[in-house]
C-alpha cells in the first residue's frame, strides 16, 4: 500500500495546526471575575463603548482587539505637602479608594485608556485635597474638623469623577504631620480645654445638688406648715381620746384620769 499520496495531507494538517495556534490568542479569548472587556474593530465602527464583555470565554475576529480591565475596588495612597489657611505647611497622606463603572469602561478607555489612574484619579484627588486643606487652619485638620474635612475632599473628588464614570467608594486621611512646635501648641489648647470641660461639669454637677437640697428643704418645709396649721385644739384631744382608748386595752396597769392633763388630755399614770 502505497502511503505516499497521503503525506500532503499530513503537510498541510500540520500547517493548518501551527497556524491556529498562532493566531488563537488572537481567536479567543478569557475575561475573569472582576474584570470586564471593549472591543475595537478595526474595519467596523471602531471602539465599542455600548456592548461591554463580561466575565467568561470569548471569540472575536483575529485583527479586532479587545482590553480588558479590572472594575474591582482598587485603593492608591498618596503623600503631599499641603498649606492650610494660614499658610502653614503640613504634610497629609491619604489613602483613596475608588473602581471604574463596569457599564461605563469604554467611555473610560476612549478617554484615558489603560493610564486614568495616574491621567484622572491621582492628580484630580491631589488637586481637591489642597484646594480643601486650604479653607481650614491646622488646628481644624488636625483635631476638631477632621471628619469634615475628609467628607468634603470626598465629595468635591466624586463630583469630578464620576462625571468620568469613575466612583469614588472613600477617602480617608491616614496621617497629619504638623511642625512640632505648632503640634505642641495644639495639643496644649486642646488639654486646656479638656480641663475647662472637667472643671465645668463639676461646678454644674454641684450646681445641681444645692438645687436638689434647696427644693427638697423648700418641701420639707411646706409640709411643716401644713402639718402646723392643721393641728387644732380638738384635733388634738381627740388624737388624745383616741390613743388612750388603745392603752386601756394594753395588759399593763395603769392610772388613767380623763381631762387632767395640759389642756384636758387624758393623763396616764404608770406603766409597768
């Protein structure tokens, strides 16, 4: 049997083989959990920034290209030296965390491409983070209005990003380092107030107390009255009437006369 007529065939199988595998990269195609993919077409209508590929296994012409991009949460830190309203110099690091709108990547990879991190995000939350350090004094940023100042660098960064479908999840400021000599200062007003606020609170808290013992001694003393202005001569002798009928009936001896004592009340004798 002859097997020569067949070796053409093999030929070409093997270079239909090398061949697939060279351009299967260009073929197939895998986009992961967290990640979502833009297709340009390069003899179509270009960038397709509507039809966005989500996760799994993908096919496309060889001479289209695809980019794929994480939409996961990502976090970048930044160290600046700042001024404040006073134009005192502080340096500040902050931590920003942020991801791209997963719907919104091909408006973000025509704008910026694979770079809006370092183009967009970076020098946008560098710039709003000393535009708003600037409104407040030292003392602001580092003590009293710390919060404020970290929710208002996040909304004025989200404002400007979002409008090029990037979200801003948070901002946080992860250290403040003032000169020494104006951190001491700080510090300082900061005990002393503390300590004004202790002594403060003391003087209400026994405020509180003369207020307690002059209404209770207020009270005590209107029920006195009370009492006094209704112990009348009759009321008396019959509270008088009333008590030595309950010792006539105690087993002990005793002398009791009726209207002998000081103002006609029983007086008793003896009590053994």
């Amino acid at each position: 049997m002859n097997n020569r007529r067949f070796i053409p065939f093999i030929v070409l199988g093997i270079i239909v083989f090398f061949v697939l595998a060279g351009v299967s990269s260009n073929l197939f195609y895998t986009i992961e959990a967290g990640e979502r993919g833009v297709l340009f077409y390069k003899f179509g209508d270009g960038l397709d920034k509507e039809n966005i590929q989500g996760p799994g296994f993908h096919t496309k012409a060889p001479w289209n290209e695809v980019y794929i991009y994480s939409v996961r949460e990502q976090s970048r830190d930044e160290n600046m030296d700042v001024l404040d309203k006073s134009g005192l110099s502080i340096h500040v690091d902050v931590t920003v965390r942020f991801n791209p709108l997963p719907d919104k990547i091909g408006f973000v990879h025509e704008k910026f491409n694979k770079d809006y991190v370092e183009i967009l995000v970076a020098p946008e939350v560098r710039s709003t983070v000393r535009q708003v350090m600037g409104r407040f004094t030292a003392e602001e940023i580092y003590s009293t209005k710390r919060a404020e100042v970290e929710a208002t660098i996040k909304e004025e960064s989200e404002r400007i990003l979002i409008a090029n479908n990037v979200h801003m999840v948070a901002l946080l400021i992860r250290s403040i380092n003032l000169p020494e000599q104006i951190k001491g200062a700080i510090e300082n007003k900061l005990q002393q107030q503390q300590e004004a606020l202790a002594y403060q609170f003391r003087l209400d808290k026994e405020k509180s107390e003369a207020e307690r013992k002059r209404i209770a001694a207020e009270g005590e003393s209107r029920a006195n009255n009370i009492i006094n202005n209704s112990l009348t001569d009759k009321l008396l002798k019959m509270r008088g009437i009333e008590a030595t009928l309950e010792l006539s009936k105690s087993p002990n001896s005793k002398i009791i006369v009726v209207g002998s004592g000081k103002d006609g009340m029983p007086l008793i004798l003896g009590n053994n």
